[in-house]
C-alpha cells in the first residue's frame, strides 16, 4: 500500500487534525508579503529639494516654505484643483503649489535636501539621501530582496529534505524577524540591503515549506483548495502592511512592527510537529507513527499497530536493481519537451515582473499608492477563487492565455487614454492585478502537470529561479527606469510581454484534450509530436 492511500484511508483527507495544522502552517505565510513590499513604503517616492544655504537643519526644515529665498529653486507651480500650471508669482494662494529644482540651485549641486513630511515623517529615501544620481539605490534595495529569496529557495529546497520541514521552518522565521528589526537599526544602506536580502532568503523557508507541509498533510482533493488558501493569506498580510504603513510613517518604526509578530509564531515549536511524509521516507517508524497516532486521536479514529509494515517498498528501483538517473537535460531532451521547457521558461518571469512590478509600484496607473496597494491585494482574493471555480471547467490554458491577454490590453490602453481620476486608475490596476494573480495561481498548477514525474522538481525548481530573475528586473523598471522616463517605460514593456505570453500560452503549451505527463514514460510521449 502506498502511503498515501493508507494516510487518506484512515485519517481522512481534510479531517480536524489537517484544518488546525493547515491553518497554523499557513498564518505565518502573511508575514512574508509584509516584508516582500515593505520596501514600497519604505522607499516611498517623496517629494524633495535641495536645502538652503539657511537650512541647516534638513529634518525640520519646511518644504512648502514661502520664503523669497528659494524664488531661484522653483521650477513650476500649478492648482492643484484644475490641475494647470499658473505663475510664479501666484504660489502663495490656496491650493497652488510649485515644484523645486530637486538636484542643484543655479549652477551648483545640493548640499542637502529637504523632504515633504506630509505622507511619511521618515523615509529610507530620506535618512540615505537616495535623491538624483543616487536613485538607483531604491532598485538596488530591492533586487537584493529577491536575489536573496532565489537564494533561499535553493538552500532551503535541500535543508528541506535534509534536516525536516520543521527546523527549515523555524530557522526561516527566526532569520527573517531578525533581519526585519536591524532593518530599523542599520546606519548605512548597504548594510540595509544585506539584511533585506537575509529577509528574502528567509521567505521560501517560511512560505514554500508552509505550502509543502500543508500540501503533504490534505488529501489530493483539497489541494487545489490548500493553494488558494495559502495565497488568500499572502494577500491579507499585503493588506495589513498597507494599512500599518498608512499609520505608521516611519519606515523603522514599520519595520519594527512587521518583524516582531515572529515571535509569537516560535510557540509553533510546540504546537507543529515534523511532517510525517519525511519521516517516513527516512524509515523513522516511531517519530512518524506519535505524529500520526496524535492526528488520528484528534480525528477520532485508531491506526493499526505496526501500520508501516503495510506500506509498500520504493519502486523507483528497475528490475535488474539498479536506478535510472534524470537530470537537467531530460527537459529538453524531445521536441514536446524542448517546446514545453522553453515556454513556461519565459511564462514564469514575465509573471513575476508584472505581479511584483505593481505590487511595487501600485501608483504607476495614477491613484493614491495606499488605496491602490490595499485595493490591488484585496482583488488577489477572489481571483484565487475565481480560478479555483474555473480552471477545471475551462481548462488551465485558457485560464492563463486570458490572465496575460486582459493585463497586456489594459495597459496599452492607459497608455493612449486620457488622464483618468483615481478611481479608474484603480480599477484598471485591481484588473491587472486580479488577472495576473489568476496566472500565478494557473501556473503553479500547469506547469507540473506538463513534465514527467522523474524532472517534475527539476521543472519547478528552475521555474521558481528564473521567475526572480523577472522579479529583480521588475524592480529596476518600476524603482528607477519609471522615475526617469515616466509610467511609459513600465507599461510598454509590461504590456507586450504579457501580451507575448498569451500567444505562447496558446502556441506552445498543451489543450486539455492533450495527454498530460505523469509517469515516467517521457521519451516516448515527447516524440510524439
């Protein structure tokens, strides 16, 4: 018998002993999306100009002051109500404001800068002087967030196998609570962007391995539904970091906050036990069996003593007692699979850049960025839900082929339209937003349906590290490249990548109609077209 029919037989596939786990596994998960985009409000883009000679105090110094002395530092002004420009000399009447020369007064650099306290008292902007040529420290910050979970997520995939779940788990949240608080204490930046990478190689340790340890506790029926749950709770932790982020002004005080909940969770030592799958895969018959006695007690059924001498040997060996070996080349190696390879190689990155790239930059479309971050997590939900409903109805293909199609026309139509008010823009932006969260959620699901079970994790694992590779260009186009040369270098780009991924969704991935892998037999199916 293999495991999983004498687990699911005798516990049940969703029974009290996998809710609570599940639900306890996968709280922590919140924590990671609080991290991930605290750098957008930590790095909020605010308003700055160079500091008088007279201002030798920066922080408390007045950025909208009506002094004579900065007639030489404006650079234009407008009414904010018709939103039109008018003269310099009408910038002391209500709701008109000006624009500074940001980087020099006359002929000569700044000195220093004074910064617009009216949204954020403190930014690391700011406390860097990440201004003018120094811009690019914002992407620089924030690449190394994800160079350091691509990082983590070959790390922690091998400790995962090796040491257990359970310590993998524990060591990420611990790693990334303390990296989170000396985000709050680092005098330089670029001791900063070393602990925001340690915070980013702890994400797959906490979030991957929750998903894991949940997928391995439920019956096959429910995991589609453990999936969406997971990534139910990812987008309310994005929701709480834009609520605490809208009270919370300064960005040390915010990371301060987000990191301390970590501590509650290292009870879980106590309350989460070792995933009873690695353990007996490990032959660990008593350590596996008191986790499985206490789930059947809480399930209110009995196991059979001995119960693992019913469980079937490993049948990865070939008659002649040797065993055949996979490796990377196994995925290009028929036409199908090269096809196959190729296609979610470029699927995977182009999502990530898009899904991170707003979530980096949810103002790009117009909009204030508290509601538009709070309302593009918000529509996460019933995406996830919405693909949950459909993807086994209408089928994965055209749920991702419509998830990239709908992002790429909405894009390149804010591009031609008029400007839009708030509320439009937002909807436009819960519309990408919601469309690219299907996709993610899609692809997870079809892309290890479409390789043999022998480079499955192969697959996946390459798949998973080439997405951070979108994730991290994401970052210079949304951080840097648009704060140069505008919305424009963001949405053209985005646009007709997401536009190119619905064609090769459609041209090189497989209809429903056509056999899946699932077996070992590659080589023969892959010559088959």
């Amino acid at each position: 018998m293999k495991f999983d029919e004498f687990l699911f037989s005798h516990l049940g596939e969703m029974g009290r002993y996998q809710k609570v786990q599940f639900l306890l596994v996968t709280i922590p998960t919140m924590l990671c999306a609080l991290h991930a985009f605290s750098w957008t409000f930590a790095a909020h883009n605010t308003p700055y100009r160079c500091a008088l000679p007279t201002e030798t105090d920066s922080r408390t110094a007045n950025y909208w002051t009506t002094s004579k002395l900065i007639d030489e530092n404006l650079e234009d002004c407008w009414n904010t109500k018709t939103k039109t420009k008018v003269n310099e000399s009408d910038r002391g009447q209500p709701d008109v404001k000006c624009n500074y020369v940001k980087c020099s007064i006359g002929n000569d650099t700044c000195t220093g800068y004074v910064f617009d306290h009216s949204q954020m008292s403190l930014t690391a902007q700011e406390k860097w002087d990440i201004v003018c040529d120094r811009h690019y420290l914002k992407a620089v910050v924030q690449a190394g967030y994800y160079a350091g979970q691509m990082a983590g997520s070959i790390v922690f995939g091998i400790l995962g196998d090796k040491i257990g779940r359970k310590k993998v788990f524990f060591i990420a949240i611990i790693l990334q609570m303390i990296a989170g608080m000396m985000q709050s204490i680092v005098p330089v930046w670029w001791m900063y962007v070393i602990f925001r990478a340690a915070t980013g190689f702890a994400h797959p340790g906490i979030f991957v391995i929750a998903v894991i340890i949940g997928m391995e506790l439920v019956g096959p029926s429910y995991r589609k539904l453990a999936g969406v749950i997971s990534g139910i709770f990812y987008a309310l932790g994005q929701v709480i970091l834009g609520g605490a982020a809208y009270y919370i002004t300064d960005f040390q005080w915010l990371h301060v906050v987000i990191s301390a909940p970590g501590v509650i969770f290292l009870t879980y030592w106590w309350l989460v036990p070792e995933s009873a799958r690695w353990l007996v895969s490990l032959q660990r018959w008593d350590e596996a069996d008191k986790v499985l006695q206490k789930a059947a007690k809480m399930n209110g059924v009995t196991l059979p003593d001995k119960w693992w001498e019913q469980l079937d040997q490993d049948q990865g060996a070939k008659k002649d007692g040797t065993t055949k070996k996979y490796s990377t080349m196994d995925l290009i190696a028929t036409p199908k699979m090269r096809r196959r390879t190729l296609a979610v190689f470029f699927l995977w990155p182009v999502v990530s850049m898009i899904y991170y790239g707003f979530g980096m930059k949810p103002d790009v479309l117009g909009g204030d960025l508290y509601v538009s971050f709070i309302m593009g997590a918000l529509i996460e939900m019933p995406a996830l839900v919405i693909v949950y409903l459909l993807i086994d109805r209408i089928g994965r293909r055209p749920v991702l082929a419509g998830g990239f199609a709908i992002p790429g026309i909405v894009l390149l139509a804010n591009i031609f339209l008029p400007e839009l008010n708030q509320w439009m823009s937002i909807a436009q932006l819960m519309i990408v937003k919601g469309s690219i969260t299907a996709v993610y959620a899609s692809i997870y699901t079809f892309t290890p349906e479409i390789f043999p079970t022998v480079v499955r994790n192969t697959a996946m694992g390459y798949c998973s590290t080439i997405a951070r590779v979108g994730a991290i260009s994401a970052s210079f186009i949304s951080m840097w490249i648009v704060e140069k040369f505008g919305k424009i270098a963001m949405l053209i780009p985005f646009s007709v990548l997401a536009l190119s991924a619905c064609l090769v969704t459609w041209f090189f991935l497989p209809r429903n109609d056509e056999q899946a892998f699932t077996g070992n037999d590659s080589r023969d199916r892959g010559n088959s077209r």
